[in-house]
C-alpha cells in the first residue's frame, strides 16, 4: 500500500521494489497452504473439536485481523485498532499466539486431552505476554512513521526512552511471576526456571540494545531472533 519509494524505511522500500514477488510468493505459499488443508485434515472431524472457548478465542482473533487490516481494503475507514496505543500490540501478540499455539493443539489428535488442561491456557497467557512484549519493541522502528499517521502506539505516547523501564520491565516482571508459579504447580527442575530467566535476560538485554539500532534489518533480527532463542531453549525443556 505505499504510496511511495522509501517515504518510511528500507523495509517500505524493499516492499515497494519487489511488489511482483511478494504477490507471487504469497500466491504459491497459500496455494500450498489450501493443498494441506484439502489433502491432511479432516475438516468434519475439526469443526466438531470447537467448544465454546474455541469459538471465543477463534470469533476474538478473527475480529482483531479484520479491524487491524480494515484501511488496507477500505481507505476510508478511520476507526480502526492499529490506531489505539496497546490495542496494535495486543492485536499482534493476541493473533501470533492463537496461530501458533492453540491452532496446532486444535489440529492435533490429542486436542480434547490438552484443551481440557487448564495450565494450556496458562501457557497461552505467558506466550501472549512474551509476544505482545516483543511487539511493543517493535514500534520503536516506526515511531517516525507512526508519528506521522497519527498511529498512537504505546511507543509513540511515552516516548522511547520511557518504554523499556515504564512498559518493557513491568511485564517482564509479570512474565516471570507466571513462570514462577508454573514452576512451582507442575514442580519442575531448577534448569527449567534457568532457561526462562535466561531468556528474560535475553528479552531485556535485546530492549536496551535495540533503542540505538537504526538498521532496519538488524532491528528485525535481534526482535525476532529473540523468538527462535526461545524455541531452542523450549526445546532444552523438553529434550531434558
């Protein structure tokens, strides 16, 4: 949708130059995705999977797509919640967790087993808090662009120099009591809570860092690295 080579960053001008590419990449990647879907799952068997708190969590996040991506289809269309501080990033962090978390347990055999757990949406609520974190780092990149629409992003209301101590240290705070208590209630190892501080660690030292990073590249791979280093240390978890 820009308007304009490189009027915000590297980023808006890579999206603007290869246009034809990303139409085409994106094209193949939802034909694959359609094929999947036809030829692996059982769609019957999927819809008959969806309780009451399935069809909340799924009627949220599909409300959240389409108020966040409502000016892309209708220019006109002002009220819109990328617009409203917290709510961009609770957007982001809601829609990344549901995709990546309870889709896949929805398609696994063992759904009605896990869903019936009540820590699975304590694990839900801890993933959503360590995304919506690394959503809000996000903004600092296009606090420039975000000014200018008129985007009022948590970052662009305190500042950036303010972000990291008022909002960042808080809800890694909250982050950790959660695992705090997860520790305790499935009584889990000491390596367990190393790993997860750790990755807080990680989390902070990537916040302070990225406040002088003007790359839009390097902005990208240390937020988004931060999401593969939790991968690899989820996964010491699990193969321990």
């Amino acid at each position: 949708m820009e308007k304009e080579e490189g009027i915000y960053n590297d980023r808006s001008f890579w999206y603007t130059k290869n246009k034809k590419l990303i139409y085409l990449s994106q094209s193949i990647f939802t034909s694959i995705c359609i094929f999947i879907g036809i030829v692996f799952f059982n769609f019957s068997v999927l819809i008959n999977k969806i309780d009451i708190k399935l069809l909340v969590i799924f009627s949220i996040t599909i409300a959240f797509c389409v108020l966040y991506y409502l000016p892309s289809i209708f220019p006109h269309k002002k009220i819109i919640i990328r617009n409203y501080g917290i709510l961009k990033s609770i957007s982001i962090a809601w829609v990344w967790s549901v995709t990546c978390c309870v889709v896949p347990i929805w398609l696994s055999a063992d759904y009605n087993l896990i869903a019936s757990y009540p820590l699975f949406y304590f694990h839900l609520i801890e993933l959503f808090i360590l995304i919506l974190i690394l959503a809000i780092l996000f903004d600092i990149k296009d606090i420039g662009r975000d000014q200018v629409e008129a985007v009022n992003t948590i970052v662009v209301r305190i500042g950036k120099n303010s972000v990291v101590n008022t909002v960042i240290v808080p809800f890694l705070l909250l982050y950790s009591i959660l695992i705090l208590v997860d520790w305790k209630i499935l009584q889990e190892s000491n390596l367990f809570l190393l790993i997860h501080f750790l990755l807080i660690l990680f989390i902070y030292t990537v916040s302070k860092v990225v406040m002088s990073v003007r790359s839009i590249f390097m902005n990208i791979l240390l937020i988004d690295g931060l999401m593969i280093i939790k991968v690899i240390l989820s996964s010491l978890i699990l193969w321990k």
